[in-house]
C-alpha cells in the first residue's frame, strides 16, 4: 500500500503508551493497534483530528505517500 502510516514514531517522540493515546482519543486499543500496524484500510477525519490533537501533530506527520 502507498500510504505509510508514522503513528508509532509521532507516539515515540511523544513518548505515548497505545494505551494513553487509546485512553485520551477514544478509541479501543484493537482499532488504534490495526492504524499503528498499517493494516488500516481507512481513517475517520474525526478520528485523525483527535489522534493529532492528543500528539500535538499535523495529518502530514502521521500519514506519509510513497509511490512504489
């Protein structure tokens, strides 16, 4: 898939449990785990607004494109 997601780097340099951000986003850890693993089909606007809100962070950071 071309679309990279960085949710795992943007929650290192947080430093950021699944948990916490799971807690604070409102989300279920098995969806936040399945977006993090990049087997993620799609993404709410709701749901990444609240993910970049909580890490302080811009859609650009956690979404990257690579032409393969």
């Amino acid at each position: 898939m071309p679309i990279t997601v960085n949710l795992d780097v943007m929650m290192a340099r947080r430093k950021m449990s699944l948990n916490e951000l799971s807690e604070k986003v409102d989300l279920t850890l098995a969806n936040l785990s399945i977006l993090k693993t990049g087997k993620a089909k799609a993404i709410r606007f709701s749901t990444l607004e609240a993910i970049c809100k909580v890490l302080d962070c811009q859609p650009g950071d956690l979404l990257e494109y690579s032409n393969e």
